[in-house]
C-alpha cells in the first residue's frame, strides 16, 4: 500500500478519535436525566453582549450554578414582581 504525506496525521487523529470515545464512556449517565429530557423544560435562546455573557459565566463557575438556574430565578422573579 502506498503512503501518502497525510497518512500519519490520519492515523494520529483516528488515535485521538479512539481516545476520545473511549473517555466519554468513562463518565456514564443515567438515561433520560438532564434538562433536554424533562418536559417540565423548554430550551429558549437570547441576545446578550459577549462580555455580559463573558463575566456571567465567570461569576456562575465561582458560585459552581448553572446558567439555566439564573435565567429562571431572574425570570421567576422578575414574574413575581409584576403581579
């Protein structure tokens, strides 16, 4: 078989591809867990400035909160407000 000039990045990355499979499989979930699967939840998207988004996603790490309980205790609350 003839090699080509690309054959060995071929072959390093197919090494990386088996890698990553194979670490993915390491962290097993249970099935049907998670918000995307919970029809109690619907996935919105929305507009806001990179470095709002940038020093939210700094501050959510610090506190270890998810984006998604923010946007629904901002939302649930600003509800509660107007009624």
């Amino acid at each position: 078989m003839a090699t080509g000039k690309f054959d060995n990045l071929l072959r390093a990355r197919d090494r990386d591809d088996t890698a990553n499979r194979e670490s993915r499989r390491e962290r097993p979930r249970a099935p049907g867990t998670g918000k995307r699967r919970d029809g109690a939840y619907k996935q919105v998207s929305a507009y806001i400035r990179k470095e709002t988004h940038h020093q939210v996603k700094i501050a959510l790490l610090q506190e270890e909160r998810e984006f998604s309980e923010l946007v629904e205790e901002l939302l649930s609350g600003w509800l509660e407000a107007r009624t």
